[in-house]
C-alpha cells in the first residue's frame, strides 16, 4: 500500500500556484507518474536523506523527470506535502494530504 493512492498519477501539481518553487525551476507543471508502495519507502527515504535538510518526511510519489513527493512524518510536520527536486532543493507544498490532493488537476 502506498500513502498516495494510484489515482494520483497522470494528475499535474500547476507550479504557477507556489511563488517560491516557480521561481526556482523552469517547469510550469509537474506531472506524478508513480506512487511510491510501502515496501519501497525505506530504500528511496535513505537515497533522499542527505536531499531533505533534516526534514522527517516519506516519499509518496514520483514526477516526470525522476523527482520527489514526500509527506511528512513527524510531530510538527506531520502530513505536510513537499517537493523534492536533487537539483534546486525542498520546497513546501502544502500543510496537509488534504490541501494537496485539492489542488492537483486532472
């Protein structure tokens, strides 16, 4: 089972909606095209560590371009929705599952 459920993929996360991300990358969307299962989560949050700046977080899905949704996992972020770029760092999303599954368009 995944933390993101598979009606996700194909669905675009609009960057436009984010001042801090659309300034710091060239793409205008971001399409999921895989949700992370649970048996992965472990193996992919450990690749992801040294990328999160000591954010507690598990990867939910994959976007085209091989880059991340994580959910966080702790007491004071518990819920909260980031995007993960390897290249121009972490960026909030959204404070809850709830906001974000709201805001990505078919």
């Amino acid at each position: 089972m995944s933390i993101l459920g598979k009606e996700v993929i194909g669905r675009f996360i609009d960057v436009t909606r984010y001042p801090h991300l659309s300034s710091s990358i060239p793409d205008r969307q971001l399409e999921i095209i895989e949700v992370i299962e649970s048996k992965e989560t472990s193996e992919i949050r450990s690749r992801y560590e040294q990328f999160l700046g000591g954010i507690s977080a598990a990867p939910a899905a994959v976007t085209l371009g091989d880059e991340m949704i994580f959910i966080g996992d702790s007491t004071n972020n518990e819920g909260c929705v980031y995007y993960v770029d390897i290249e121009f760092g972490v960026f909030k999303l959204h404070e809850s599952m709830e906001e974000f599954l709201n805001a990505i368009k078919p």
